[in-house]
C-alpha cells in the first residue's frame, strides 16, 4: 500500500516520463514515429513499473517488477543513444541521459537491498525514498 511520504525513485520516474513524452513529441513532429513509438513505450514504463511494485504481492513480486523496470531503463538508454548517434534524429537533451542513469542506479540500489534483506515495501520506500 502507498503511503503519504514522497516516493524518490516514483517521483523520479514519473517526471522522466513526462520528458520522454516531450522528446518523443518532437520525433513524431519530425515524422520519426517508429523511433518515438518503441521509445515512448520503453521509457514510460519504467515508471509503470516501478509505481506498480508499490502495491506488489510480495518482497518478490516487488522485486520483480523492479526487474522490468531495470530492463526497461536500458532499452530506453538503447533507443536515446541510437538517436543520438544519428544524424536524423534530433539529439537528446542531456538531462535524459542523466536523469535516466541516476534512475538506473537507484532501481539497482533498491532490487539490490531487497533481494539482500527481504525488506517489506515499506522499509525499502522509506531507506531509498
């Protein structure tokens, strides 16, 4: 169950989908829609993911859930590296390549303290968040 403290990791996500949107805005403006569909897809799921694990069933549900949203982290950082790469594309800004390994790097953090220490959600909310 959520709680009324601020969830890092959830606030985090959620705003770094809220700059995907924005990114893959200016693709689809640019007729690139098949780069802004899959990484529109990817990079708002991280966020799906990791809002999801909140209410998880289990320690190893949450983990779970945390695991997808670690793998769809890297796609993301997949997709935003192949636009940069082109020519075609228009370049990321830089905040979506820090923002999304500061994001990778706290979802490693929490799948790896839970997987350590079986922490209930609520725990893990309240050591990372």
């Amino acid at each position: 169950m959520r709680n009324d403290k601020e969830n890092l990791i959830v606030k985090k996500t959620f705003d770094f989908s809220l700059q995907i949107i924005e990114y893959c805005e200016e693709l689809r403006a640019l007729n690139k829609y098949e780069m802004a569909s899959q990484l529109f897809k990817s990079g708002t799921s991280i966020g799906a993911n990791s809002w999801e694990a909140q209410n998880g069933e289990s320690s190893a549900d949450f983990i779970h859930k945390f695991k997808i949203a670690a793998k769809e982290a890297d796609e993301t950082l997949y997709w935003i590296e192949r636009c940069q790469a082109s020519r075609h594309y228009p370049n990321p800004q830089e905040a979506l390549f820090s923002e999304l390994e500061s994001i990778i790097r706290i979802i490693s953090k929490i799948i790896g303290i839970s997987k350590r220490a079986k922490l209930t959600n609520y725990q893990i909310n309240n050591y990372v968040g």
